[in-house]
C-alpha cells in the first residue's frame, strides 16, 4: 500500500472512532478509503442505540441530503458551533437539515448551516435539550432561507440554552405546539422572528438577546392547530434593534410582522413580560394584538379559536427609543396623529381589539386585563376595530397588576 493511501485508511479509521462512541470496535474495522465522513454519520445515527454519545470532531463537513435520529436517549456532541459545522450549502434531498424523531436526547455543541429548509426540526418529543447550537443561512436574510431554524413542535420539556439563530425567513428559534418550555441565554439575530412561542402551554423565555430581526420575540397563538397557548413569561431579555425589512412568505403569519417590533404577544392568554431592556425598535417596543390585525381573520378559523389577547401583565421593565419610524403608512399616519411631526409612539402598542361580549360596565374583568404597571411608560390603543381613525394614548386605562406567573419546573434546566 503506497504511503498516501496508507495516510488516508488510517485517517478515516481515526474519524470513525471519534463519531462512533459504542460499537466503535466494528466501525473501526470496517472502515475504508471510500467512506466519506456523510455516510459515517449517517449510518451511525441509524445505527444508534439509546444511550449512545455521537461525538463529532471540529471540521467543516459537508452534507447533499437530510439527517435525522430517532432512537431515544441519544446524545449528539460537537466540538462547538464555531468548531463543528455541519453544512446543508448543497443540498439536493431533504427538507432540513437535522430531523430528530426521539425522546430523552441532547444535541450540543455544533452548527447547521444553509438548509434549503429547516434547520433543525424536534417532532413529538419529550425530555429534550439543544444546547450550544447554531443554526445559519451564511447569504444573510433572504425569502430563499429556510423558515426555522431551531424548530421543536409538539413537544414536552424542553430546553433550548446558549444557542444562535441567524437568517430563519420565519423564526430562529421556534416552539410550537408543545409544554413546559425554557428558553434561555440564546441569541437570536438577522431573522423575520428571532424567538417564537406558538401555541405552547407554559413557556419561561429568559437571558436572551434578540437584535437585527423584523420582531424580536413574539408570543402567538394561531387558530386551526390542535391546542392554544397560554402562561408565557418573557422577562430579563435584552430586545433592540429589531428593525429588519419583513423577508417572510407572503401569506405567512409573520409575513404580517411590521419591521421594527420588539415583543409581540397575538392572540394569546397569560402573557407576563417584565424585566426586560427593550430599545429602539422603530414601530414599538412592546405589540399586544389580535388575530384581526394579521389578516389571518378571513381565512377559515376553528368555531372556538379566541383571536383576542387576554390576561397580558407588562411590568418593570426599561424602555429606550422606539416607535418613532414605524412600518408602513398606516402606522406612520398613526405616530403623526399621537406625536405629532417630531414624535413617537408610545412603548407599548395595542391595536384596540377586544371581547366585547365579555365586558362588564364596559371594561374587561380583572383576570382578562391588559395591564400595564411600567413607570412612565405609555399604551396607545390604535383603534383597529374603527379602522384605526381614532388611536388615543389610554395609558390610565390600563393602570392595573395582575397575579404573577409560575415559574416553569424543568429538571434539566436547574
């Protein structure tokens, strides 16, 4: 054997031992000159058996087609999302990057790049980390980019920790549809929506940055899905500078996410926000809105889909900048009508919809109050029911608490 064929049999038996963790000893001996690094990850993960660690060495390794893992109790370990790259940049087969169809798993320390669509997609799983995990499309925010970057749908106890979304032409980091979520020490950037909770029941959203998106971090419930969301806590987050044109699908929910929004909350119930720092983003800082305002009202919706956002508690938390550049010529008409030429509009922006069947003496009840207990801080109502022809700043309105959250219990985020 001459000595460059020699080099290279044993660098691909020294790569197999790295990705195989268990059963090492067989891959060893099978591996040859023609195995690309691909088909060794993608038999391993086939191959995997619960408990197994799949580590996978620092390198650039490209990918045409998706993976995916669906043995419970795996760990996928890279050498860091800046070290081990996993990159989608020719795809031709899949519709993302990294499928996991599994329970009780981890996946740290590695990054998928350039996807033609999902980054990394969880299905029905419970007992689920991701931690340490970059999801990238590297051209920037384009339609073209795939829609979610980190993406767990109906889902039970999850912890998405230390990880960035950069690129999603929906979200960045997306949990929908699922229970008992925590969101922390993420940064979230370049995206249509950097963080989304949708229709998720318990979800704490905490230590994140979200910057550069169209919305920072928004808090959904859309109709025609198996289960709404409520009891969302979204609190010590540093939100700025979300002021990205929208690059969404048109005819896609945030497709309808003006540029320049900081928290969103639509449609849905229990929302708490408080200690965040939330600055400069040029519609509002703060957006509590109803189905009504996204357009989404017209298409067929669930006889008993709520479109209104009830239960809402904005407190203690800093304010900068915002609302003076807002998206669009309606919104631009509204800031002359508030603030005047030189003027802004208010950090916290409510679009006016409400349950009137469930008003008494013509306010809401208490549990089901948009409140607002913020220091100086101002809520305008923007009187979307009427066609927006008569926003007013109603901040006294609104003067008023709500009982505290729980927080979310998840036994591998203590």
């Amino acid at each position: 054997m001459g000595a460059v064929l020699r080099a290279m049999v044993m660098a691909l038996m020294a790569l197999a031992a790295n990705l195989t963790g268990c059963g090492a000893a067989q891959e060893r001996n099978t591996a040859g000159a023609d195995r690309t690094y691909q088909n060794l990850l993608i038999e391993r993960l086939i191959d995997a058996r619960p408990g197994d660690v799949i580590e996978i060495p620092e390198g650039v390794f490209a990918f045409d087609r998706s993976l995916s893992l669906n043995v419970d109790g795996v760990t996928l370990r890279g050498q860091g999302p800046d070290r081990t790259i996993l990159s989608f940049q020719g795809q031709v087969q899949g519709a993302e990057g990294l499928l996991v169809t599994a329970n009780d798993f981890t996946i740290e320390n590695l990054a998928i790049e350039d996807t033609i669509g999902d980054g990394l997609k969880v299905n029905n799983g419970e007992n689920i980390i991701i931690r340490g995990v970059r999801v990238e499309w590297t051209a920037g925010p384009r339609t073209e980019n795939g829609a979610y970057g980190i993406y767990p749908v109906q889902t039970t106890n999850v912890l998405i920790e230390n990880s960035i979304a950069i690129g999603a032409s929906d979200a960045g980091i997306y949990v929908g549809q699922s229970r008992n979520v925590v969101l922390r020490r993420n940064r979230a950037e370049r995206n249509v929506a950097g963080i989304e909770i949708e229709n998720t029941i318990g979800a704490d959203v905490y230590e994140n940055v979200a910057t550069e998106n169209t919305g920072g971090i928004l808090v959904f419930n859309m109709p025609n899905l198996p289960q709404p969301g409520y009891q969302t806590r979204v609190f010590s987050n540093h939100v700025f500078a979300n002021n990205t044109g929208n690059f969404g699908h048109a005819g896609t929910p945030v497709a309808s996410i003006p540029a320049g929004s900081g928290v969103v909350v639509n449609s849905n119930d229990q929302v708490e926000i408080f200690d965040n720092d939330i600055s400069d983003n040029r519609t509002a800082n703060i957006i509590v809105s109803s189905l009504h305002s996204t357009g989404y009202s017209s298409y067929s919706v669930q006889e008993d889909f709520d479109p209104y956002p009830e239960g809402i508690f904005i407190h203690s938390n800093r304010f900068s900048g915002g609302g003076d550049n807002p998206d669009g010529m309606e919104l631009q008409a509204l800031r002359l009508l508030i603030g005047g030429p030189l003027g802004r509009l208010p950090d916290v922006f409510w679009d006016g919809y409400r349950d009137e069947a469930k008003l008494v003496d013509g306010v809401m009840p208490d549990g089901l109050r948009l409140c607002l207990d913020n220091g100086a801080a101002e809520l305008v109502n923007a009187d979307g029911p009427h066609g927006y022809a008569a926003p007013a700043i109603t901040t006294d309105a609104h003067r008023c608490t709500l009982p505290r959250l729980p927080a979310i219990e998840l036994a591998s985020a203590q």
